[in-house]
C-alpha cells in the first residue's frame, strides 16, 4: 500500500507497470533492453472527492486518457528498477498535488504608503525621460 495523504492510500496491485524499449540516445543499451517504465493506474479505482478528482485530471492533462487512467512514461535512468521507482514516484506526487486544496485568494487594497512610492517612481522616471529632450529657450 502507497500512502498518499492521511486519508488516502492506493493498492500497489492496482498499479500497472510495462517495459517498453527507451528512445533516445544510449547506444546498444537502448537497442537491446526495454529499460523504460510505462506507469498505468486507473483512477477510477479510487475514492477521491470530487474536486481533488477534478484538480487530477487537470494536473495530469495528457498523461490522463479519457476513460480516467493515468499514463506515466519512465525513462531517465539506465535500469528497469530506478524507473520504475522513478514512476511510481511521480504518480504519488501527481496524487499528492491533487489532495492540496488551493487557498483562495483574498482581495486587498494597496496601503497609502505603497501608492505614495509608485507615484514617487513614476514622477523621478517621468523626469529623466523630460531631460531627454532637446531643450526650451525658456527653460
């Protein structure tokens, strides 16, 4: 059992792992072996609340298909077992960022001071670019 949050845990069963050939550079290695981890979970399978299922599906945006089942493709390490690891890995943390409610932002006002310095800068910023000009008789 992975644990994901507090209330939240996903059976590794349910996980499913292939071993598909890496693209890329690498050499014979790549040729021969299938090092690379295609991660497939259905998520579906678990009970998430509903906006937690709704933020998932927008963290995960192509990665999930639209029958709900979360594909992770694996291939920055040289063996079968560090990608696979590496996978499982980022389906946790995909899980976790989608169990994090968002704080909702709270509306402020400026203070007096902070106004003050935005007219201060636009006025000395307002000054140099009038020097820049070619100057008045009457000035």
């Amino acid at each position: 059992m992975l644990r994901i949050s507090r209330d939240l845990t996903i059976d590794e069963n349910d996980i499913e792992i292939d071993f598909v050939r890496a693209s890329g550079p690498g050499g014979q290695n790549v040729n021969k072996v299938s090092t690379a981890a295609q991660l497939r979970f259905d998520a579906r399978r678990i009970a998430l609340p509903q906006d937690a299922a709704a933020r998932l599906a927008r963290l995960a945006g192509q990665r999930m298909t639209k029958d709900g089942v979360i594909v992770i493709q694996a291939q920055r390490f040289r063996s079968q077992e560090r990608n696979r690891a590496d996978a499982i890995d980022r389906l946790v943390e995909l899980l976790r960022e989608a169990m994090v409610r968002p704080v909702p932002r709270r509306a402020t006002k400026p203070t007096f001071g902070s106004k003050q310095r935005r007219l201060e800068g636009k006025k000395r910023r307002g000054d140099i670019k009038a020097g820049r000009g070619a100057r008045r008789l009457d000035d």
